[in-house]
C-alpha cells in the first residue's frame, strides 16, 4: 500500500483514484495506516455486514479474509481489469499503469 502512495501522483495523471478496502474494522484499518507511516488516500472497511463487497466482487474466503485482489473499474462502474495474487505478492505500479493507458485510449 505504501508503494501506491508513493505514486498518488502518477495515478492522478490517469485520473485514477486509488481506494483500500478491507474486511477489518475502520479502527483497525486506521491504527495498520498510522503504522505504515500514513496512507493519504482513503481506506475503506468492508466489516459489516462482514466481506459483503468482497463477496460481490468475488475474493472474499471462506475463512472471512479477502484474497489479495486488485482492480480498475471505469468512470461507469465497469470493472475493466482484475488481478487476484498471492497474499505475500504486489505487482508492480507499472503494471497498472499499462491498463490505464489502455483504458484511456
């Protein structure tokens, strides 16, 4: 999460909002940002009811936490791109980067 925040300005070139969502608590979620040294863009919890927006999109496990999912969804709301990797991976800012030109053009 630091490294999207160390890009905010790059993903505003492409007028992308960059969004965290998690089945933690907001509390919970605050004290993980302030411990990470500050996240600037917002962060939002999926808590009640529990995974709700996790089951919608399709990542939310069985042991009621999320896969490690990315995805860009449109100015109208149509998911435009999705990736879902392991928990322990990130993948690289240029990747996405490359979708947002493509979503652009």
């Amino acid at each position: 999460m630091p490294a999207y925040e160390e890009d905010l300005s790059e993903f505003a070139r492409y007028d992308a909002q960059v969004l965290g969502i998690s089945t933690d608590t907001l509390p919970s979620i605050k004290a993980w940002a302030k411990s990470m040294g500050g996240i600037s863009y917002p962060l939002l919890s999926d808590f009640w009811p529990h995974g709700l927006t996790a089951l919608k999109y399709g990542v939310l496990r069985a042991e009621g936490f999320t896969e490690r999912a990315l995805f860009i969804v449109d100015k109208q709301g149509k998911i435009r791109y999705i990736d879902v990797h392991p928990i322990g991976d990130q993948p690289k800012n240029s990747v996405l980067f490359e979708e947002l030109k493509k979503i652009q053009a």
